[in-house]
C-alpha cells in the first residue's frame, strides 16, 4: 500500500473538519430544536393546568348555580302548590256562595208573591166569621189548629209582612245573612 498524497491527506483533513464542523452545528441544532420542544411542552404543561383550573372554576360555578336553581325550583313548586291549594279553597266557596245567591234570588223574587199571599190572608181574618151562617159549615179558615180561626183574629200581623207592619216590629230582632 502506498501512503497518501499529501494534496489528498490536505482535502481528507479539509473534509474532516467540514465533517466535524457540520456535525457541531448539527448538535447545536439538535439542542436548540430539543430546548424548543422542552419549552413548548413545558408552556403545554401549565396551560393545560391552567385549562384545567379553569375547567374546575367553571364547573364548580355551574354546580353552584344549578344547585341555586334547584333551590328556586323547589320553592317555586312549593308556592304553585299552596296556590293551587287555595284556588281549590276559594272554588269551594264561590261554590257554596253560588248556591247560596241563587237562594237569595230565589227568596227576593218570591217576596212579592208571599207578600201579596199574606196580604190576603190578613184581609182574609179581619173580615172574621160570616154572619148567619151556621155552626155546623167548618171551613179550613176556622179549624182549631189553624191561625185563622176567629179567637186569633186580633193577632193578624202573624201573616202581614207589609211595610205598615213592619214599622211596628223591632227590626234588630230579625237577621238574615249567611255564614261562611
């Protein structure tokens, strides 16, 4: 074998140091790429930590507010309850005050006709027995269980519910009102 040149050692020495040279920039890129990778996933690292503090905030104020909601739910379904309840309450008696004014008409509207009968009736007992007829003729008006047999004549405001008659009645003694 024979040695090399020294023209050849030159350019082996020449490529050597470029081999060496672009192997140290090489490894400066390789840190340099390595130190960018570190710091992103570092930077990676606390925003997902940030992100999951974040995530944590949210969902504890989410909970919060729906237990809130919750709260105000069941309160509002308490109220619409008791309502409920008292508009049944209240239906009951707009029931009952329902009968009760229809009896009332029923009543104001048979006033004049009870007034009239009675009016008749009066005048019926103050005309008393006829005269020449005989004993044995009974009529209806003149039974003993009656209040138009002729002894009771003097008390002829037991039937009259004229206005004349009631002046004469003390009023405070009659109430008429329904309770509830």
């Amino acid at each position: 074998m024979s040695l090399p040149s020294p023209v050849q050692i030159k350019e082996a020495n020449a490529h050597l140091v470029a081999v060496h040279r672009r192997v140290a920039e090489l490894e400066q890129r390789l840190e340099a790429a390595e130190n960018t990778v570190r710091e992103q996933a570092e930077s990676l690292i606390r925003k997902d930590e940030q992100l999951r503090a974040a995530t944590q905030e949210i969902a504890e104020v989410k909970d919060r507010e729906i237990a809130y909601l919750h709260e105000k739910l069941c309160k509002s379904e308490e109220t619409i309850q008791k309502f409920q309840n008292m508009v049944k309450e209240k239906d009951v008696l707009i029931g009952q005050l329902r009968h009760r004014c229809q009896l009332l008409d029923n009543i104001c509207k048979s006033r004049p006709l009870l007034d009239s009968m009675l009016s008749h009736m009066a005048e019926a007992e103050r005309l008393g027995p006829v005269i020449g007829a005989t004993e044995t003729i009974s009529l209806s008006l003149t039974d003993g269980e009656s209040n138009c047999s002729p002894s009771r004549i003097g008390n002829h405001k037991d039937f009259s519910l004229s206005e004349d008659d009631m002046d004469d009645q003390d009023v405070d003694d009659i109430v008429f009102g329904t309770t509830v």
